[in-house]
C-alpha cells in the first residue's frame, strides 16, 4: 500500500510541475504580447458615417516610432469592408480593396504596384504586379499565427454600422473655439441597370455629377457596363453655427454612445488590414523584392502581432465629457441639416470614349429626416460620334506665406471634353480624388506632419457654332464654369520650434465652389489637345495642366 502511496504522490507532483510550467509559459506568453503593443497604443480612432450609408474609420497611430501612421476603412452601406488605406511613416499611403469574405484581397500603392491576395487555410497566395498589371512575383506564405486570428475574425462577417463619430479628435480639441459652420454630409444611392446598344463592348464608365444648391461629388467613380450597379453620391453643404443647446440632448448623447460603439465594431476590420501587411511583407522578403507595398519590419511577427493586439484591444470612449460634447456637435448638425432641406435636382451622367453622354436626373430632398429614395433607373450606352475625348489632367496648389500650407499641393483625375455636334457646346469635366500626408511640415510655431484629402468636381463649358466643330484644323479653347468638392486636414506628431511635443490644431473639414477656366488648343483632325487650368478666388494659388487623349 505504502509503494502505492508513493507512486500516486510522484503521479501527482508530476502532474502539478507540468501544469505548472504550461500556465507559466501561458502568463509570459500573455505578458509578453501585452508588451509588443506598447509602442502601438499611442493611437486615436476617427468615425464617420451613417446606418445603412458609407462609412469611413481612421485608426491613427500617434507613435513616432512605429511603422504605421495610421489605418483606414470604408465600409459600404451593407456594412461590409470595402475599401480602405494604409499609411506608411515615412513611406506611402496604400489603398486596400476587401474581397468578398471581408478580408484585404489587394494593396495598391501611388506608383501602380499592387499585391493581390488569395487566402486558402492558413496559407495565403500573394501576386505582385508592376503599374499596368506585369507579373513580378507569385509566392505564396504560410500566414503566421499571431496575424491568423485577425484574418479569420474579418472573414465572419461585418458588425452592424451606425452614425458618426470621432472619437478623440474631439476631446483633444476641446477648450478651442468651435467652427463657425457646420459641414452636414449626405449620401444619395441610385440603383442603375446599364445595357449595351449595338456593337457595344463591356468595359468602364465614368460617373459625373453636378446639383443645385449644394456640392455633389461621386463616391462610385467609376462602374462597369453593362449590368447593375449602384452609384454612390455624397451631397454636402455647410450652414452657420447657432448657439449651444441649453439641454435636450438625452437623445443625441444615445447617438454619440451608439456612435462609439459602432467605432469599436469597425476595429477588427483594421486589424485585417495590418495582418494582411504582415503576410505581404513574408511574401515581399521570399520574392526578394522591395516594393513601396513591402515594410520589411512588418515581417517580424511579434510587431506586427503588438499593432493587431493594440488596435483590437483598443475601448473607444462612450462616456464622460467626449460624450457630452459630441452630442452638442450633433445637435448643431441636426440643426443645420433641418435649414438646409429642401428640393434638389441631381444630374447624374456616364461617359465613356466613343460613346454617346448619357445623363440622368433625380429630384428630392437630400437632408430630409430620412434618406432619400430613388427609384431604380435604367439606361443604354450607345456607339457613336459623340464627340467626346478623355484625358487627364494635373492641379498644383502653392503654399503661402508663413504657416499657410496647401491641403492640396498635387490631385489628378480624369479629364473628358465633349463636344455637341448639333448646337456647338463643348463641355469639359474633371474629377479628382485624392489623399495624402506631408510630414515635417515646419514654421515659425514650430513643426509637424499634415495629413490631407480632397474630393472635388468640376463643369466647364463654351459656346461655339456648330461649323467650328466641322471645319477641321486648331480650335481655341476657353470654357469656363464652377469646381466643387470638400476637403479635410488633420495634423499629427506636432512640436516646437525647440522640438518638444505639442498639442495639434483640431481638424479642418470644408466644402467649396471656386470659378475654374480651361483655355488652350484642340486639334479637330487628331482630336488630341492640352492647355492649362486655373482656379480663382481659391485662399491659396491653384493651377494646372490638361492633356487629351491621356498620355500612354
């Protein structure tokens, strides 16, 4: 009995020496990945939108140190993934395309290189392309376990969405004086089936539009024919702050609450994003390559493992102050969007080369109560001499004096000119789309880096005689008209002259209408042109180039 006993006692001492050593290593593998998201946890997070509309979320890493500077999600009105940015410290700003089941499927940077994506068990296949669609590489990697979780979460499906929010950039700005109007945005959905006419190809459209009284721009460019689609419109318009509520807000701090936790729910799509960075970073060091797309310290796992774990780990406040003072912001934007409803007409039109303009258009009320509905529509693209040209162009935007920094120093975009045939008009419109960070921006406050986007659109026209569109040999070219769009600043890693961190400027969001003219010379005969672009009334110098057919 005694040799029992002892046998049991050694089973036992065993037993409890091995669980012991696994719930060690258990606490210090914890321990251990709760350090590697140190670096990262210096990060705010920006959310905008609205149930059942685009959403767009901005994660910002503060950290100097780290590799990223921040990451970006825009989920469609379904709520699922769509589209989102990368941005790399001191390197590019990607774009991310999500695929169906919710994951990254590519990464684009400014130079046209992409790396696309195919995910199968815990392997993911990654394409490199060069601009133009050139194979460079094809490899593919095992995805390492620390990035395994935040790939395979995206993949259950998206979290539901709600209204807006911007989570610290608000508190940080608190005690500054708040702006004087008030930007309401809204969203405008067409649902649109588009048939081929005779001898026509599939291929890609491009979306413009224009309206009354407000800003509109496109938030779907561009959609392929033929088939369904639905295209995206934001209206926007500003309107004059008024005083601050003196209560009844119960049901606008619901909305700032709900607002914050919606932002909780769109941080594990962030967390694919980086994970997807990590797997492309394997993929660049076994290809060898070194692409804008490749962070080589992305490659080790437990850095890339501390930003997946700091961003999912991050709690957006849904109580306190912020609270308090996000809802008074959206007792001003309910406000102002009650002054601003009323009728609009919205023009929508497609153009493609060598294809007769097609245009369309919806009336209602855009900052109604409720979202406005519009009926599915249908159109046909027919061949034929349109007498439209596509091309490009190019808008440069100077800095001014001390302190006065362009928030949109370089945009590009489609360019088509369109000539009628039968009463002489010829109209131009352009489009651009743009995003971008300037770091170590520097004056006399001090220094810091400024990130900026811009979403514009713009409608010229001239009038000639039809027999001058005939004739053949060098036209001269003068249209004139209006561009519109919005912009948005954000300043981040700020310091002093001495070099000590400082508080940054709140944010800028704005909407505009500035007088823009085209001028210069278009060869009937090759229908080919370019000339110059110039904006007026702009606060700082603005002007650019234009060329048709687009360069090769």
């Amino acid at each position: 009995m005694s040799a029992r006993i002892r046998v049991f006692t050694v089973l036992v001492a065993i037993a409890l020496f091995l669980v012991g050593f696994v719930g060690g290593g258990i606490v210090a593998a914890w321990v251990e990945r709760d350090k590697r998201a140190d670096p990262w946890r210096q990060l705010r997070v920006d959310h905008e939108g609205q149930s059942g509309t685009t959403t767009h979320t901005r994660v910002i890493f503060d950290n100097p140190k780290v590799a990223l500077q921040g990451v970006g999600v825009v989920r469609a009105p379904s709520g699922a993934p769509e589209t989102g940015t990368v941005e790399i410290r001191g390197g590019a700003e990607l774009d991310v395309r999500f695929g169906d089941d919710g994951r990254p499927k590519s990464y684009r940077s400014p130079s046209g290189t992409e790396a696309r994506l195919a995910y199968k068990g815990t392997q993911a296949r990654v394409v490199f392309l060069a601009k133009g669609g050139k194979a460079l590489a094809d490899t593919t990697v095992a995805v390492p376990v620390l990035l395994r979780t935040a790939l395979e979460m995206a993949a259950l499906g998206p979290e539901d969405t709600g209204w807006s929010l911007i989570a610290e950039a608000h508190a940080q700005a608190g005690g500054k004086e708040p702006p004087k109007q008030v930007d309401v945005r809204r969203e405008v959905v067409l649902p649109l089936t588009v048939t081929l006419g005779k001898g026509g190809t599939p291929g890609e459209v491009r979306v413009q539009v224009t309206c009354s009284s407000y800003t509109c721009v496109p938030l779907t460019p561009t959609i392929d024919v033929p088939g369904a689609s639905e295209v995206r419109i934001q209206v926007s318009s500003q309107h004059p702050r008024g005083a601050d509520p003196q209560g009844g807000l119960t049901r606008f701090e619901e909305a700032a609450v709900a607002e914050a936790r919606t932002a909780q729910k769109v941080l594990s799509d962030a967390s694919a994003i980086i994970s997807g960075m990590g797997v492309v970073a394997h993929a660049c060091a076994k290809a060898r390559l070194t692409l804008p797309l490749c962070v080589p310290v992305l490659t080790r796992d437990a850095v890339t493992g501390g930003a997946i774990q700091a961003v999912r780990g991050y709690d957006v406040p849904d109580k306190g102050p912020l609270m308090r003072a996000r809802a008074v912001e959206l007792f001003h934007e309910e406000q102002a969007r009650a002054a601003l409803d009323r009728p609009v007409d919205i023009e929508v039109c497609f153009s493609r080369s060598k294809y007769a303009r097609v245009c369309t258009k919806l009336s209602g009320r855009p900052f109604g109560a409720t979202p406005m509905k519009v009926g599915a529509g249908s159109i046909e693209l027919k061949r034929g001499i349109s007498g439209s040209v596509e091309g490009t162009f190019e808008m440069r935007q100077s800095d001014g004096p001390d302190c006065k920094f362009s928030p949109s120093p370089r945009t590009n975009g489609p360019l088509t000119i369109s000539f009628d045939g039968k009463t002489g008009k010829v109209t131009g419109r352009l489009s651009a789309n743009a995003k971008g960070t300037r770091p170590g921006l520097s004056c006399s406050l001090g220094s810091g880096d400024m990130r900026w986007t811009q979403n514009y659109s713009a409608t010229m026209t001239q009038q000639l005689s039809p027999s001058q569109l005939t004739g053949g040999g060098q036209l001269q070219l003068n249209l004139t008209g209006t561009m519109s769009g919005s912009g948005s600043t954000s300043q981040s890693n700020c310091r002093t002259r001495g070099g000590a961190s400082a508080a940054c400027p709140s944010g800028r969001n704005e909407t505009y209408n500035y007088p823009i003219r085209l001028t210069g010379t278009f060869d009937l005969d090759t229908e080919s042109g370019s000339g110059s672009l110039v904006v007026t009334g702009a606060p700082l110098a603005t002007s650019g180039t234009w060329r048709v057919p687009a360069a090769p």
